[in-house]
C-alpha cells in the first residue's frame, strides 16, 4: 500500500546525476513521490514526518537491468565456468525447487540487492519444465515482500546447450552421453499457453511487480517461439529480455546456424524493437549496433558477469554512440556471484579502460552512475517514475553513510561512488517513500528467518540434485573441450583480450 502524507527529508546532500553535482538540498516527498527539492530548512507541511539526513547522501536507488532471482540460492556453487559450463550445470544448479523455494530466491536475490542500494530490478527467472502463474506469483511476492519493485520475465527455451551448440553432442562420448541425451525440453506451445495464463492473471501491482517475457537465447529458441514471445508480449503491451551475443560460441553458433549474425536474425523474424532488452551483447558488430538503434531496442550491460565467465568486454562506449539506451546489470548470483550494483558500476568503468587508450571514451563517473539509475530504469519500461530524484518522480532513495571509510576523507563523493564504494556504505533505503532499510535493518520482514530458511533449502537442493550433479559433471570437460574448439574459430568481432582464439 502506498504512503499517505507527507515526508520531508533533511540536512542531507543531494546526489544530482543529471546536473552531475552534489549539493545540500531537502527533499519533499508526497505519498510514495517526490513533491519537491529545495535548499535546505525549506518550508514543509506541519505534519510532514522528518527524516534526518545528517552526514547521509541521498541518492537515486541503483536499478539492476539484468538479473536471474532463482541463482541467488546458487551462489558460489562454481569456479572455472564459461557461459556454456554455467548452462551444462544449470540442472543441477537450478534444479528441484518448490513453490517455497521459488518465494525464498525471490526474497533473497531482492534482499540483497537492497542491502546493496539497488531498489528495482528486471529479473529473467527460470522455473523448469515450464514457467507458471503460481511459481512466478511465489517469486514475485519474495520481492514484493521485501519491498524492491521488479520486472519478472520467464526464461524459457525450447532447445538445449547440447543441440544448440554445432556438434556438441557428438562430442559427449557415448559412455557419459546417456543423460544428457535423455534430456527434454518443453515445446513452445505449451510456455506460450503458461505465459498467457500467467499475463492474464497477473495479481501484482505492475508499478511494483511487472510481467515481461524471456526467450533466454537466440539458439535455444526456435525461430516459431521467438515470433510467439514477439506476438504476445505485443499482445499484452510487455517487455521482452534475450540473452543476445553473450560469447564467441554463441556467436560463432548462430552465424553457422543463421547465416547471419544473431541480432541480425531476431530482427528478421520482428523482435528488435523498444520494448526488446539484449543481456550481455558482448559479440555485437558494427552493424547490429544500428539495427538495434534504429529499432529503439536497449542493452543490458553486464561487465562483471561477462569477466567472471570469460565472455569478454562489450563495448558500451560503441552502444552510446550509436544513441542506444543502455542500463547496467548484475546477472544472476550463479553466474556472477553478487547483486551488487555498485560493483557492477565499477566494472564498467574500468572494463572501457582497457578497450581503448583514449582516455575519453572511457566511461565517466557520472556516464557510468546515469547507466545505473535512469538508463536501467528504461530497460526496466519504468524510466518515467524511476532512476532520478526529481518532482513526480517515485520516491526511491538510498541513503549513504558519509562517515563510511569509503568517503574518508571525502575527496569527490561521485568518484568515491565508483571508485570506492562497495555497499557497505549504504544505511538506509527507501522505495514509494516507505523506508525498507533502517539503519542497516529490514522494517518489513524478518532477515534472520530468510537466512535460516534459505540454509535449510539449499542443503535439501543439494542432496535432491547430487546425482544430477554427477551427471552433468561427468560430461563438463567434453563441453568445456569442445567449446574452446570453436573459440578459435574466427569471427569478425574481437572482445577478448586474446583475441577470441581460446
């Protein structure tokens, strides 16, 4: 429910992104928006609630534009692990859950993310064979019950890794191939009849909780699928998220496959347009750059997952150029092991660094702080009520501790942002103009029995998925093998340091 009345918060320092300065200022909030911003002591309601913010800054809450809440029960669980590693342990990393599990990754991915000063987020969640109304409702109400707003699309496919991938399951010998062969998917018929049950039916508030769809991978989706998601997500007026061009395999893959490149191909068959997220977009050309701004389609840039799986460094200096919007995303806590925006920021400022030595298309401090808040909130479909600090705009604020070690001494809190900053700053967090995060403590739901009860299904996951496990790590090294293969196949584009060549 939204707050009535009013807010006033003050004595703080007010994080401007788009006058790209830091100023005093008190904050006037109505109901669950920003009324006004003024110099400090100005005038407010007599029954306005007041907010100290002494020694705190306040600044926009960071938006996640990419992110997967089923990992956040995965975290740690591997090292060594490319993006198709990651995928051929995906069913034993995500395998087993219940409905309770579905409510408690919901819950902790959100959790985490506030605890990191991010206050919404696009969350492509994977519920295996298909997705449901009552499985998403569960994830939906773990973010609901923390209190983050969230985008929730379904990752779907109707393919596998082992079909997807040119000649890796011919690559699988036949003694451990068993399994993998046995593997089934669900065909896109019946994901199409779940999603319009779960777009018809959905019970949330989708100023808080909205619906979107996510075919995961050009590859893993026939092309009847992608022309479905694109019909019903125009249906239904909703976003769509894809995976697009994340590694060199898929790259490689889909140029064998299509003979196109991937953006390419999801163009022909009418997705790319302004409602359309790629994820990662690490693989993209020259080319593919303009198809997806002349269609207004956005890029969800994820610099740190895309090191920590060895997928290389995307060029959004070239995305920004070509006048796509573009946000800043965690990925999911299996592939990259956090939810922490300010890290990812970091990221991607200092990945632009070793992409060229011209200092000046590097991305900036404030380049990089505009990607995470009102360019996220556009990916998200919200970028009219968040991701700024301004009149009409919803009142999601974080509140920094300046007296952190971060800001000591205080030198240029922007820069100290990026460059220093690690969360452990953040005091207090505010969404809709309810304070969620007081002081470092959840006022909406118990923290200690999330813990709890997340330790006790994951240790229940992990005995269901042992011989799942045994499984898929029986055939791990012929995958890892033979993708490396075809990393040395040349393709056009280079965003790897070595060049791509494996």
């Amino acid at each position: 429910m939204a707050p009535v009345g009013y807010k006033v918060i003050r004595s703080g320092e007010l994080l401007d992104i788009d006058g790209r300065v830091c100023r005093a200022a008190d904050v006037l909030i109505e109901g669950d928006a920003v009324r006004e911003i003024g110099e400090p002591g100005m005038a407010a309601p007599a029954d306005a609630l007041e907010i100290d913010a002494t020694g705190k800054l306040v600044m926009p809450g960071l938006v996640n534009a990419h992110t997967h809440g089923h990992g956040s029960l995965g975290k740690g669980l591997g090292d060594k692990w490319s993006l198709e590693l990651l995928l051929n342990a995906a069913p034993w990393a995500s395998g087993s859950f219940t409905l309770e599990d579905k409510y408690l990754s919901g819950q902790l991915n959100a959790a985490e993310m506030v605890l990191k000063g991010c206050t919404a987020a696009y969350d492509m969640y994977f519920e295996f064979p298909r997705p449901s109304l009552e499985g998403l409702e569960a994830a939906g109400r773990g973010y609901s019950d923390v209190g983050i707003r969230a985008v929730i699309a379904p990752m779907m496919a109707d393919s596998n890794v082992y079909n997807a991938i040119p000649g890796l399951l011919d690559a699988i010998p036949p003694q451990v191939r068993g399994h993998v062969e046995q593997l089934r998917v669900t065909p896109h018929q019946v994901h199409m009849e779940a999603c319009r049950e779960l777009l018809h039916g959905w019970p949330f508030d989708r100023a808080l909780v909205a619906p979107a769809l996510g075919p995961t991978i050009p590859l893993h989706c026939s092309d009847d699928f992608i022309v479905a998601c694109r019909d019903l997500a125009g249906e239904y007026g909703v976003g769509v998220q894809m995976h697009l061009a994340e590694s060199k395999v898929q790259a490689i893959a889909g140029l064998e496959r299509y003979g196109k490149t991937l953006t390419r191909h999801l163009d022909d068959l009418g997705l790319i347009g302004p409602r359309f997220t790629g994820a990662h977009c690490v693989w993209l050309d020259d080319d593919d750059l303009v198809v997806l701004a002349d269609k207004g389609a956005c890029i969800a840039h994820n610099p740190g997952s895309n090191l920590r799986l060895g997928s290389g460094i995307a060029s959004a200096r070239a995305m920004l150029e070509h006048k796509i919007n573009v946000g800043i995303g965690t990925d999911g806590a299996v592939s990259s092991d956090n939810q922490n925006m300010f890290e990812a920021m970091r990221a991607a400022a200092f990945v632009s660094r070793v992409v060229t030595p011209d200092y000046d298309a590097w991305l900036g401090t404030w380049e990089v702080l505009s990607l995470a808040t009102t360019g996220s909130a556009a990916v998200l479909g919200m970028g009219d009520f968040i991701g700024r600090i301004a009149p009409g705009y919803k009142a999601d604020i974080v509140f920094l501790d300046l007296s952190n070690v971060n800001f000591v001494p205080r030198n240029d809190v922007a820069n100290q942002i990026i460059n220093c900053e690690d969360s452990s700053a953040v005091d207090s967090v505010m969404v809709g103009g309810r304070m969620i995060l007081e002081g470092r403590r959840f006022t909406e739901f118990d923290y200690d029995k999330l813990r709890a009860d997340t330790q006790v299904a994951c240790e229940r996951l992990t005995a269901a998925n042992a011989d799942t496990r045994s499984h898929m790590e029986a055939v791990e090294e012929f995958v890892g093998l033979h993708c490396i293969g075809l990393m040395r196949e040349p393709y056009h584009v280079h965003s790897r340091l070595d060049g791509g060549h494996g």
